[in-house]
C-alpha cells in the first residue's frame, strides 16, 4: 500500500499509530504470558467422566495457547473506525483487528474482526453510517511494517473512488509464498457469506478472481468464533483438490488466530490405501451416481432365502422355527437396515420365537437366554447360510473379477460398454490381495457405510473446487458430515475431471445438503478485467449457462499476447518470464503437466532459478519462479503468469478447454501467453 494518506495527515499521526501498534503488541505479549505455563487443575482421578473433562481442559489450555501467539509477519489490526460520541457504550474509536486484545484491566485495544461490532468496517457506506464518523484502513510491510494508512471519511465532502483505491493497491501489492488472508479488503457480498449462519449450509458458484477461496476459509474463522463450542465436538475440515493447493493456503488460518482446523485432500482422508491407476473411463464410471445402485444391489445379493428351519435344543427339550417362519422373518428385514445390523437382528428374531415357545410351556426364559439362543450353532448355521458375513473388499473384487454377477447388479444402469471398463482384465486371486486405485476406496467406503453406518458427524466441512468431484465422491464427504453444515465453493467453468458431477442441484444433492443457499460471486477483484475478458470467451463453449464474470480492475499492460516460431519459443519464454522477476512479487510459467520438465530445464540454462510446484510442500516459498504443470494450476494465484503454448494444454485432456481457462485465469497483474500452434477458435476471435 503506497504511504501518500499519512503524508497528508502528517508524520505524528503515523508515529502515534505505530505506538499503538507497539502497545497492542505488548499487551498481546502479556495475555500469552498470562496463559502461558499455567499449571491446569486436575480433577479427580481415573473415572471416566473426570478423565475426559481433564483432557478437554487440556485441550482447551492448549488451544487457547497458540491463539494467543504473536505472528511477526502479520499485522495485528488492519483497520479502524470512528464513531459518533455515544455509539458503542464509552468507546469513540476501535481498533479492527485479526483477534481480540486487553490492555490487562479489560479495556479493548483491538476488537476482533468477527465480533458484531466490527460489521460496520465491511457494510458502512455514507447512505449507511451505523454512526460511523469514518473508517481507517492501514498499510503494512511484508514484514507487519505499518507504513501508512488512508482515511474513509461518511461524512463531509466525499473524495470520489477512495476506498476502491485501498482495494485496488491491497490486492496489488506482491506476493510470493503462500495465500494472504483477505480480512482487510472483504468486501460487502463476500462479507454476506462470511457471517452467514451455520446452517444451512452455503455453496459458492465463484468465478476466477472473485475471493471464493478466501470468503470460505474466513467464514471457517468466523463460525469457529460464533459456534465455537457446537463445532467443537464433531472438528473442522477443510478438503482441497491437491497437496500443492493446501500448502498454498496453509497460512490464511493460523493468521486469523484459528489453528486447529485439518486440512486434507479427498484421496488423503478416503483414499489412503490406493494403488492402482485407473483407466479414464473406468475411473468415470466408478464415479458415477449409478454406481451406489449397482453396489446397493450387489450387497445384498448376498443375502438367500431360507430352505431350512430352526431346531434348538436345551436339555431334553426340543424348539422349532419353521422354514416359513425364517422366511418371512428375512424378508422383513432385507434392507429396512443396514447390512450388518439385519444379519444380527435376524439371529436375535429367530431367538425371540424361540423364546416364545418356551414361554407356551411354562417357562421364564430372560434377555440372557435369547442372546444364548441367538449365539447357538442352529442359529449361527442359518444366519451364515442366509445372511452371511461379507466385507466391502470381498463384494467389490467379486463385482469386478465376475461378468456375469456384476451384469446381475448393474441391470439396466450400466451399457455392456460400461460394464466391460470396469471388469478387471487380471483379476487379483481373492479379495485379500486385491490392489485398489483410489477409486475403487471411494466404493470401498460406500459399501461398508452400507454395511455398518459410520458413527460421528463433522460439524463443518468445507469443500474446495468442488465442482471437480464425482457424485460417489460427494457421497463419501457428506456420509462423513450427515448432521453438520458445509461450505461448498467452486466454478463449474472451472470443471476439468470427466466424472465431475454436473450442476450444483447434483452435487449438494449428492452431498446430502439440497438445502443448502447457493450464492453467486461474479465480480472478480483479483484478475485484471482485461485478463478476465479474454479468458471469458470460452465460457459459450465450456459453460454456456454462467454469466460473464466481471473484472473490476484495470491495469495496464495486463495482458499480452505472443506467437513465436520453433526456434525462438523458448527465448520469448525466458524473456518474459526475466522481464516479470525484474519487478516484484511471484512468476509462474504454465504449461501441460508432459512439457513441465524441460522449459523449467530452459530456463535453468538460461540462469534462471525456478521451483517445480509438486515437488515438495514448500516450493512455492523457496523462489519468486515456479513451474506449474497445468493440472495443478487450479486455486492458485501469481502476481505474474506465463502461460506457455495453449494448445498443448487443451489437448492433453478430454476437457482442456476447461483446464485452460483456470490457467489463462491464475495472474493478479499480468498475464503473457506464447505459442507457436493456433489458440483455439473462441481466443482468436
């Protein structure tokens, strides 16, 4: 942020602001020391409920600890506004900040950007006041330098375009390393979904640029402060489309003082076990919403019909259960549970009518004679031979190994063509030594919901580039968050896998959450409008039903773009990519994931230092250059993007007109697009 505010309102004022920044400090030193090293009462000793309150306790301390540690690199507050005489009890004047600070007596020094009183920063306008006089952003170093700060007065003479200025030079100011935090530039509809209700759950359609990523992990920081004892008890979530994106994100929440959030990808939490690659059309195929009918019909194809009845014998005494009795009691039960639960309540009916009979002559069986029947070899016999005990590995490797069984379950669901993608050309010996790729442990989970339901539910899940997810996918997420909410983000122009669910009606229906509020985010602060139109026009092709999204920053030369021949390709990359580093902040060359390896060996001769995005956890802190394969593009953002030989990137996937619209979309400032071959049609427009 450029200092010009302060010089206007003179150099004591910037002094006195960096002296209160310095006491803030201070006073957030002592609220650490306060808590730091305080010895935690234990109560009582090994009882179970003492146990567990002193583990919470612990719990608790601990938490409460790494809140209250100072980050260095991040500012303390961000913001301020000055009220009317009267508007909030004695106080004239807050401090907006990322947490709560005291000055040791109680008196607020900063008030924490989720707190009620803090919404006039986001939502006061001048038709609007809420009684405030004006409203103060401040400018940071890298380093949490407060360099200066510009004022908003609502009242008075109105300078035109000020706080779009604060927005524009905030966004503007460049990055390397990980993603920022956006709590000083939220802007009223992002601010609308940050603060909306825990439930029911919300899902963001946002295109390139306009903060949906951002919006969704501040609303996690915001829930965790209003809801922070009901999320408490089933955790937090946050499931990314791959590693290298979460280690783009990592530090957002942390810097909002919430530090007790897992953050995973779908294949770490599901799908730990895989080790098979899937061809494309198997892998869409096992994707799909049909697949749940398929396996539904599988399992329980393992359940019979009975051909023999039940003889108990207890001494001389001898009890029967007739075959007709055996069946009707199977037939009441087949699928009006789970798979598990009917087999152990067929063995327990079987023994109620045999406790019946002992009741028919005279005598007084209990709960302990029926659970003894139920555990009895005649029982036991029937029930393996009815309702056999089966695992999920065991259903799944006979529907892949056997055509003809899993012709049985698909019906009409699946085409012979289907079918045959998914039938193993070397079927594994027996279910035990089977390999599974990860989507295969997506069904795996399917069935042993099915098989015995998952106890537990997340309080919040929130999912990121959902759009990219198949239908069992959702599934398997929204089993594991059943009674609590979601935030759902994503762009379905975004939409690069072939199993993708389809429309965003699909996927919360999948996820089990149809009633969740769908908001639309079109606005794109962070992608240059020049850089946002170009892009836009391929949006007829890969999403005719969305809406143009709109850029609402200009800036100049943002994008350029570059056709070379053969031979100088690589030396217009190498320039561009030089000329960028010239400047400030981060550069990312772009280009499909086979090509990667030898531009980024290109610009190593040419004396360049670049990363290669995927090849550690943190690449993209170690150098202002990455090398990004296309693939993995999707949710990140550089202040400067080469994007190299378009083409190659649309054709290497069955959607790459899709994938090359997320990486024409990743640059904040300037975007250099150098080819050799045609661009597609809708570019060359």
């Amino acid at each position: 942020m450029v200092d010009s505010a302060h010089t206007l309102a003179g150099t004591d004022e910037l002094e006195a602001e960096r002296a209160f920044l310095t006491e803030a400090r201070a006073a957030l030193a002592r609220m650490y020391g306060d808590v730091f090293g305080r010895e935690i009462p234990v109560i009582g000793g090994e009882d179970n409920d003492e146990r567990f309150t002193n583990e919470a306790n612990q719990r608790a301390y601990e938490q409460r600890t790494r809140a209250l540690i100072d980050l260095p690199d991040v500012p303390l507050f961000f913001g301020r506004l000055d009220y009317e005489a009267g508007a909030i009890e004695e106080l004239e004047r807050i401090y907006i900040g990322r947490r709560h600070v005291h000055d040791g007596t109680g008196a607020p020094l900063v008030i924490d950007w989720r707190a009620p009183v803090s919404v006039p920063f986001y939502r006061a306008t001048r038709s609007d006041r809420q009684r405030v006089l004006l409203r103060r952003r401040y400018g940071f170093s890298d380093h949490a330098e407060l360099t200066g700060f510009e004022d908003e007065p609502l009242i008075g003479t109105e300078v035109a375009d000020q706080a779009d200025a604060f927005l524009r030079a905030e966004i503007e100011r460049p990055r390397t390393g990980p993603m920022r935090d956006i709590v000083a530039t939220i802007q009223p509809e992002q601010d609308d979904l940050v603060r909306a209700a825990l439930h029911p759950s919300v899902c963001v359609q946002g295109a390139p640029g306009t903060g949906k990523t951002a919006v969704g992990l501040h609303r996690v920081a915001y829930l965790l402060y209003t809801e922070r004892e009901r999320l408490s008890r089933g955790g937090v979530v946050i499931v990314g489309p791959n590693r290298s994106f979460l280690s783009y994100i990592r530090k957002v929440l942390p810097a909002l003082g919430e530090v007790d959030v897992r953050q995973t990808t779908i294949d770490e939490w599901i799908s730990q076990a895989a080790v098979a690659v899937d061809e494309p059309e198997a892998a869409r195929v096992k994707g799909d919403a049909r697949m749940a009918t398929v396996l539904h019909r599988a399992l329980w194809s393992y359940v019979g019909t009975p051909t023999a009845g039940v003889l108990y014998s207890k001494g001389s005494r001898r009890y029967r259960v007739h075959e007709d009795e055996v069946r009707e009691i199977v037939s009441s039960l087949r699928e009006s549970t789970r798979y598990a639960p009917g087999r152990n309540a067929l063995a327990q009916r079987i023994a109620h009518v045999v406790l019946v009979r002992m009741e028919e002559r005279a005598e007084s069986p209990d709960d302990r004679v029926q659970n003894a029947v139920a555990r009895s070899k005649p029982v036991r016999e029937v029930q393996d031979a009815v309702w056999p005990r089966v695992f999920p590995e065991q259903v799944l490797h006979r529907l892949f190994s056997d055509a003809e069984f899993l012709a049985q379950a698909a019906g009409d669901e699946f085409s012979e063509d289907e079918r045959a993608a998914l039938l193993w050309t070397k079927p594994a010996r027996s279910w035990k030594s089977a390999k599974w790729s990860a989507a295969d442990t997506v069904l795996l989970d399917e069935l042993e919901d099915s098989i015995e339901r998952s106890s537990g539910s997340l309080g919040h899940l929130v999912l990121d580039e959902a759009q990219d997810l198949s239908a069992m996918q959702l599934r398997a997420l929204g089993r594991r968050c059943r009674t609590g909410s979601a935030t759902v983000l994503g762009d379905l122009a975004q939409a690069t896998t072939a199993w993708a669910a389809g429309s965003w009606d699909r996927v919360l229906g999948h996820l089990e959450k149809s009633d969740a509020v769908v908001a639309e985010l079109d606005r794109g602060f962070r992608v240059p409008a020049q850089i946002i139109d170009f892009a836009a026009r391929l949006l007829p092709d890969i999403a005719p039903t969305l809406g143009v999204p709109t850029g609402v920053r200009t800036v100049e030369k943002a994008l350029s773009v570059i056709e070379a021949d053969e031979r100088s390709f690589v030396d217009k990359l190498v320039d561009a990519c030089r000329a960028d580093l010239g400047g400030e902040g981060s550069v990312a060359l772009i280009a499909a994931d086979d090509q990667v390896s030898a531009l980024m060996d290109a610009l190593v001769a040419a004396g360049l230092e670049p990363a290669l995005l995927g090849a550690g956890e943190e690449e993209m802190d170690a150098t202002r250059l990455v090398c990004v394969p296309a693939s993995l593009a999707k949710g990140l953002e550089f202040d400067a993007v080469v994007v190299a030989e378009p083409a190659r990137i649309v054709a290497a996937e069955p959607r790459g007109l899709h994938r090359l619209y997320v990486v024409l979309t990743r640059a904040v400032s300037r975007l250099h697009i150098i080819h050799t071959e045609p661009l597609p049609a809708a570019l060359s427009q």
